[in-house]
C-alpha cells in the first residue's frame, strides 16, 4: 500500500501532466456491461499498477541499495540495468494507462461524447 500511495503521487501525477488524463465517463451506462469493464481493468488498469508500483519499487530498491554500497562508488552494470529497467516499467505503465482510458472511454462515454472525437 506505500508503494501504491508513492506512485499516486508521482507516477500518476507524471502522466496526468504529460497528457494522459482519466475520460469522462458515464457510469449509467455501466448495467448490461459490467463483465466488460472488469475485463477493461484486469487487462489493462491491474497492469498498469504492476508496472508503476514497479517502477516506485525497484527506484527504492536501487536507493536502498546506492545507500549500502555508498553514494560515490563507481558506476557498473547494474546501474545501468537499472536504469533500462525503470525506462521499461515506466514507458510500459504509462501505455497500459493510456489503453485503459481510451478503452472505458469506448465503453461508457457520454453520448455527446462519442461524436467529438471525430
């Protein structure tokens, strides 16, 4: 739960700024097709938290573990693993995100709202 509470307030702060921002949705619309919005979030949102809560916890990790080497020893293979790693689990929640809302926004936009995108 700290790790998720971490990623609230910078991963997911990260991608609202940088244009990737939840749709508007009309839950009136949700009875008939519930199945399908859990499947929305099994497929695409409980992976976009592995990936950022990843992200938030391999940061850590890696924090951790600069603090027990110390801060000013040499650079080696693993920081640089590290910092592929943290590219990879960043880029990849930020487009399990992006999929999530652009699929609900499918699946239960306003009416008025499946016409502006046009």
């Amino acid at each position: 739960m700290t790790v998720t509470a971490i990623r609230w307030a910078c991963v997911d702060v990260v991608h609202s700024m940088t244009g990737i921002h939840a749709p508007e949705l009309d839950f009136s619309a949700l009875p008939g097709k519930v199945d399908a919005y859990n499947l929305l979030i099994e497929i695409h949102y409980k992976h976009f938290q592995f990936y950022s809560n990843m992200f938030i916890a391999t940061a850590i990790a890696y924090v951790c573990h600069r603090i027990d080497l110390g801060v000013l020893c040499h650079i080696d293979w693993i920081d640089v693993s590290f910092v592929v790693l943290e590219a990879i689990f960043f880029l990849t929640s930020r487009d399990t995100l992006r999929r999530y809302y652009q699929r609900t926004k499918q699946l239960l936009s306003p009416p008025q709202a499946l016409h502006d995108d046009r």
